[in-house]
C-alpha cells in the first residue's frame, strides 16, 4: 500500500517542555487518501505531535518530511504554502468577525489592494456548503453555538484546499447529524486523494472513518497499523496498556423517586414553556442536536441567566432561585462545557479553583486558614486521581484534569443537584470512565444528576430517562425502557414525535 | 523531618527573593544607596522618612486601585476623589465637634459613597470601568469648581492638623495610618474569602459568578473601598498641605496605576499584592525627588518622569503572555 512518498511525515521526533519529555522517538507517515487515526489519552502527546507536523513547534529531535524531503525548519507559513491545514481543538475563531471573515482571515482575495467581498464571499460559502454551514456568511462567529463554530472551524481549513488536513477533535462538540455530515464529507476528500489526519476520543468513528490508526501513550508510539482486524476495545487496551473494561458502569434501578426540583412552563433563552421533574437519585440526560436551548435550561435552572415560571420547587423551596449564590444555597451545582472559559481560573493555582466555591459561601470577612483549605483539596485530588502539585495554574493540567477540577471544586458542599454541560467533552476514555463512576455513585446516594450531553451513547448507557430538547421545547421524554440512540437522534431531528409518559 | 522542614523554608525563601514585590524592594533599595552616594543629604534619615512620608498618600490611593486592579476594574476617578475630599473637608468642619472627627468621617462616608456609584456603574449598569470612573472624575471636578472655584481653602481641623504635621515616637502619623491601612488591607487580601473572591474575579469574572461569587456586591464593595482609600489620602494630603484646593489630587491617578503596575499586580487583574504596592509608591516617590534635585524645568521634569516610569516597567513590570 505504501508506494507514493508520503504527503507529510515527522521521522523520529522528540520534544520536550522545560525538561520533560513529551514525546520521545514518535514516526508517523500521512499517505494521500487515507484516514489516519491518532489515538491516545490526554497528556499522551497527540497536540504536541500537531504543534510539531504544522510547524507551530520545532522537534528536538527527529525530522519532519514533506513530500519525501526533508523539511529543515518547518514554521507555519511553511506549512501553509505546502497545503497542510490543521482544524485545532481550541477554536482559534475571532468572536467579533463574522463566519466569511473568520473562514478567509489571513488569505483574503484582493483586489486593487482592497478586500474582494463578493470573492470571499462566494469562496467562503462554497466551503461552508461543503460542511453544510448554512447560516447567513455575515453572521458574527460569537452568535453561533460551538457546535457551529466548529463547523466554521473546518470550513476555515477548506478554504484554503487543503493537501493535508489535521483535525484534532473535531467532533467533541458537535452533534450526531453534523458528525454524519462530517464523516461523510472526510470520506469525500480522502477519495479525492487528501491526506486526513483524524483524532478523536470516539472510538466507534474512528473505527468506521479510519484506515490506519497511531496510538500514543506517555509520549511514545505504542501502535502504528492499519485498522483493519482491530476492535475497540483492541484500541483502547492499546492506548491505556490494558483492558479497558465497561466504559459505563453497570446501570441499577435507583430508590423511589422524589421531585428536587420540578418547574412549570419554564422558559429561559431559547427555552419555552418547558415542564420539567428532576428526581433525586437519577440520572437525567438532556439530549438534542446542539444549540437547540439546552444550555439555557441548566443556565436558567441555576439562576446564571434569567428564567421565567409558571411556577417552581427547588429543594422544597418555592420559585427558582434567581441568582447563583441562591442557587448554591438550595444545593445546586453547575459545572460548564467550557471549561477554559467558564469553568476555570487558569492562571490561578488549582487548589484555588478547587476552594472557590467555598470562598464564595464563606462570610466574606472571615479568616482563610489555608492548612485546611490544603487538606480539603489533598482529600479531592487524591478522591479523583488529580496528580501533582496543587500549587501549580491550572492552565498547566491537561483537558481531563481540568474537567476534573471543575468537578472537585463542588464536592466539599454535597451538592443536591449537580447541572453537568457536557462534562466528558474532550476528556480521555480513562478519565470518562472515572467521570461515569462518579455521576452513578452521586445518583445511588441519592442526588439528583442533570447531564447535557453531546454524545449520544452516554446519554443512553448511563441515564435513567432523557429529556430529548429541538427548538427550546423537551420534545420527547425518554425512560429507561425506550432508550436507544435512534431514539434520541429520531426524537432530536424530529423524525418521529415520542412521547413517553414521564 | 527537619530536612524536609529546612527545604520547604528553603524553597519558600526561594519564592520571595524571586517574587515581584521583593524585586520591587530591591530596585528602591538600590536607587537609595545609589542617590545617597551621587546626592549629598539624600540618604539622611530625615530625607527617607519624608519620602516615605510623601510615599504615604500615594500608597493610601494605591491601596483602593490594586484592589479595583486585581478585581480587574480600573478606577480612574480616584485623582478626583482626592481633591473632593481635600476641598469638602474645610466646608464640613462645624464648631460643635471641636475634635473635627465628625468632618472627617462626613467626608469618608462621602467619598466611600462616589466609590459605590461607580461600582454601581460597572456592575449594574454595565459601563466599562474605564468610562464610568472618568465620566466620575470629570463630574466631581466640574462640581468641584463650581463649589470650591479657584481659591484655596484652609483646614480648621485639629485631627487633620495632627495627622499632617505629628511625629509620634519620631514617626510621621501618616506613616503611622499607611502601616495600619497596609496590615488591613493585605489581610483583606490574601487572608479572607472576600480576598479570594476579589482575585477570582479578575481572573475570569465568568467562571467566578458561575462558581457563586456576587459579582456585584463584590464589585460594590471594591470600588467603595477604592472611594474610601482615595478619601482617606484626601485627608492625609490636606493636613500635610495645611490647605486644599482644586487640582490637589491631580499626580495621584497616574501615580496610583504605577505603583500597582510597578508592584506586579497585572493591569489584566487576578494576580498581584498589596505588598508590591508599597515599594512601588515608594519607588514613585524616590524617582520624583531625584528629578527634582536635577535642576529642570517642569516641562522637562514630567517628560523625565514619564520616560523613567516606562524604564522601570520596561525592566520590571511587563505583563507575561497570557492564554
């Protein structure tokens, strides 16, 4: 099969951050129409190993090649001009600009030295109808949802006609009809005859996209094959060294249900009329395609943004709570998509984003002690695996750390109701699995769990009922019994109205 | 065990010398004994004690701006305030309380007050801290003159008088009161959750109020206690001066953001100390009487200001790229 040179290729490289390594003798070779997997958990090294093939980053050690030969100082422009387009994990969209100027920033058509609009325009939407981009090209990128941005994120790389296209993880926030349209539209480049590097912590899309897979561990290539004759859990055993196991864990019917918190004609943000129970002791999944208003519901059910009722019941107290000190006070907690952005303060040490909550109920002039705050965040980083020094940013732990963080932080106040957007987005297969653990554990000692998600599989194998959202409105309440991905995706798109007594 | 003990002092000993505010100490240090050797009469006792004395009111406004800086506002009104507080404080003393405490604490609850209403600006309203505090700053000096117009007024008060010109135990009371904000202030900061809010929030305001920081009154509260810092300089420069009048508090703006910014805090907010500032305004202080022992007019003395104030951040206090 390996005839042609390949298009783009990084031979033996090593590279290391202020002394550690972080990959250490890595090969991979990128072959024209072929899929080529890039697997391994967070901290593996797989961005390290996209920072080094796109010229964002220079090797220790080893060469990158392209075409064959070796290229002696890739930098990013280099890459640019050679073809190769990354599609990055962390948007490197400009909220302001709307998707056209987004999509052609930096390779603007000109004319008489100016900005060709009617050019940019008509190249941009070719490459927006591509990924099915449909929205007005003059919309500002910041009025999209993130699943769109993602979208915008892809178009940006075609735009430029890519020979390579690197994606890391270009699915983790988009939904199960805009996966599809993805997943076909890399099949159509690749039988056009470009060279797709995919990563992704799905394994079912990697295993039907994919021709050949790399698996990364600690830094160094621990599998460089095809995918044919491999399964999953092969994939998996592979990137952790050992067998995986069940991801989810094992789904038991939860004590008689109580209503926490149960609203009438609820609307917030997108979000209409919604009737909505939320049972102590349950798992309850909010599915749909995203941006549909899903957000809106934890946010107005938090009091982050305003809410209207008809009426309301959070914890036995009567009405929402209308502002989030209140909301922490009736026992919710909320935990967002966006880490980075909403969940996090980075460059504060993580024991601080660990005690924030607590700094937020405390009376405000009340002496820290920080022995104990140092032993509260000890006792969580040592509950949920969170390694190192807890003095260090958190900007410093990889993306499943941090999920993990802005989950600790809530822990020391036993929350009731624990509002979870997305948790598992980006986050590697080992640290899903201690995440699931956890939700299931927090349901059986009788807590309510609200989880938004994104991936269809986890609403279906750890939810008790799901709550199926499209257009503001819960179109379809899912129980145990009816739960299947069809389901919900049915139910999402509007295939089929479903109604389950709930 | 006592290994253990020695390398964690060692490294914590490690953290200091390497920190901002130590680095800030050392610069002041350095110009010192530099001055004290190329000027005669600069390294006198006499001579440092009225630096730092100066160094006081710079330090009572800077207070106010690191905390409204780490919170990651910025209060540019805080020049006016001063002035209002200087200018009222004659018109408010009455012959009742002959001790004149009342007057002063009449003032602060006033400037304390035009602390709330730019706070309310920001967190209520939604203005940029930028534009509420200088849309403030222009109110109270138009309202200033129309009050005060151009002539100087002259402080009765014995309290004031005392803090200005008293030299308890050989120590100037202004001195004194800046020790006293100094303890308070930097436990505010870095010993209560009040503190920790304040960093959380400049750090990233979103993710604070979605982890339950009040935002608003938190943001109240900073910028009520930038009004009262501000007023209590106002105080401080009024009995140092013996008279107020409009433009005294006019240095103090610029001033105030530098020896934050000199101190380390990040003018982007979320990290910094109180700590740092105290060098800083001393710093400030030092480099003022320096130019003003070179013979120069005043054109040249604020251009040699100016350049000296973006050296020194040149050599210190750039922001470290953030993600």
């Amino acid at each position: 099969m390996v005839t042609r040179a390949p298009l783009l290729a990084a031979r033996g490289v090593s590279k290391s951050f202020f002394g550690n390594p972080v990959l250490r003798d890595v090969s991979i070779a990128l072959q024209p129409g072929r899929v080529h997997a890039l697997l391994g958990e967070n901290g593996a090294g797989k961005s390290t190993l996209i920072n080094l093939l796109s010229g964002a980053l220079r090797p220790d050690g080893g060469t990158i090649e392209v075409d064959g030969y070796t290229v002696s100082r890739m930098t990013p422009t280099y890459a640019r001009q050679a073809g190769i387009a990354v599609v990055q994990q962390e948007l490197s969209l400009t909220a302001s600009l709307s998707i056209a100027e987004n999509i052609g920033l930096g390779a603007y058509p000109k004319r008489f030295g100016l900005i060709d609009y009617p050019e940019l325009a008509a190249r941009a939407g070719a490459a927006c109808d591509l990924v099915g981009l449909h929205e007005p090209l003059s919309t500002p990128v910041g009025h999209l949802p993130l699943g769109r941005r993602q979208m915008v994120e892809i178009a940006k790389a075609l735009y430029r006609t890519p020979r390579v296209l690197i994606l890391d993880e270009p699915t983790s926030s988009l939904s199960a009809t805009e996966t599809k349209i993805l997943t076909d539209l890399l099949e159509r480049l690749r039988s056009e005859g470009i060279a797709i590097l995919y990563i992704s912590h799905r394994l079912n899309e990697v295993m039907t996209l994919c021709q050949h897979v790399t698996v990364l561990k600690d830094g160094t290539c621990t599998a460089d094959r095809t995918l044919e004759g491999t399964d999953a859990a092969g994939l998996v055993r592979l990137m952790v060294g050992r067998d995986p196991g069940d991801l989810f864990p094992r789904w038991q019917p939860s004590a008689p249900p109580a209503d926490v918190i149960s609203v009438r004609k609820f609307s917030a943000g997108l979000m209409r009329d919604v009737d909505l129970d939320i049972r102590a002791g349950e798992l309850l999944g909010i599915g749909g395609l995203v941006g549909q208003g899903q957000e809106d519901l934890l946010l107005g059910l938090y009091g982050a943004i305003p809410a209207g009722t008809a009426s309301a019941t959070v914890n036995g107290a009567s009405g929402l709570p209308g502002g989030v000190p209140k909301a922490n006070a009736l026992g919710l907690a909320y935990v967002p998509a966006d880490r980075k952005r909403e969940g996090l303060h980075l460059i504060h040490p993580i024991i601080a984003n660990m005690m924030l909550p607590a700094f937020a109920r405390l009376p405000a002039l009340k002496l820290r002690s920080r022995r104990a705050e140092r032993e509260t965040a000890r006792g969580l980083a040592a509950q949920l695996a969170i390694k190192g020094d807890l003095d260090r940013p958190a900007q410093a732990l990889s993306g499943g750390n941090q999920q993990k963080v802005a989950l600790a932080k809530w822990m020391p106040h036993d929350p009731l109701v624990l509002l979870l957007n997305d948790p598992t987005r980006g986050v590697d297969v080992e640290t899903k699995r201690e995440i699931y653990m956890m939700l299931r554990n927090f349901a059986a000692a009788g807590k309510a769990v609200v989880l938004l998600s994104s991936d269809t599989p986890e609403l279906v194998h750890l939810c008790d009922r799901v709550a199926v959202v499209r257009e503001g409105r819960i179109v379809a309440m899912l129980d145990r019994g009816a739960l299947s991905e069809e389901a919900i995706v049915s139910a999402a798109m509007g295939a089929e109205q479903r109604k389950v007594a709930a | 065990m006592t290994a253990w003990k020695d390398s964690a002092y060692g490294r914590r000993a490690l953290t200091i010398l390497r920190s901002r505010p130590f680095l800030t100490v050392a610069i002041v240090a350095a110009v010192w004994i530099a001055a004290s050797f190329a000027s005669r009469g600069f390294g006198a006792y006499g001579h440092l004690r009225y630096l730092v004395e100066l160094g006081a009111v710079i330090g009572l406004v800077a207070a106010g701006q690191t905390f409204v800086v780490i919170a990651g506002g910025i209060d540019l009104s805080v020049a006016a305030i001063v002035t209002v507080s200087a200018v009222s404080l004659p018109l408010l003393s009455w012959q009742a309380d002959p001790t004149g405490v009342t007057g002063i604490l009449a003032v602060l609850v006033l400037t304390t007050a035009i602390g709330l209403v730019n706070g309310l600006g920001v967190a209520l309203l939604r203005v940029h801290p930028m534009i509420m505090t200088l849309a403030m700053a222009t109110f109270l000096q138009g309202l200033l003159i129309i009050i005060a117009g151009g002539s100087a007024v002259t402080a009765e008060n014995p309290v004031v008088r005392w803090l200005g010109n008293a030299r308890p135990a050989g120590i100037p009371a202004g001195v004194l009161l800046w020790v006293l904000v100094s303890v308070i202030v930097l436990t505010t900061m870095h010993a209560t959750s009040f503190g920790a809010r304040i960093f959380a929030m400049g750090a990233n305001s979103l993710a604070a109020a979605l982890s339950g920081v009040p935002v608003t009154s938190t943001t109240l509260a900073v910028y009520g206690i930038s009004g009262f810092t501000s007023g209590l300089a106002g105080v401080l420069v009024l009995g140092m001066n013996g008279q107020g009048y409009v433009g005294i508090g006019d240095p103090y703006l610029l001033a105030s953001i530098a020896a934050v910014v000199l101190g380390g805090t990040s003018i982007l907010g979320g990290l910094g100390t109180y700590a740092g500032t105290i060098p800083g305004a001393i710093l400030l202080v030092t480099i003022t009487a320096l130019i003003t022992v070179v013979n120069a007019s005043p054109g040249w003395r604020s251009v040699m200001f100016g350049s000296l104030i973006l050296g020194l951040l040149l050599l210190s206090g750039r922001e470290q790229a953030r993600r």
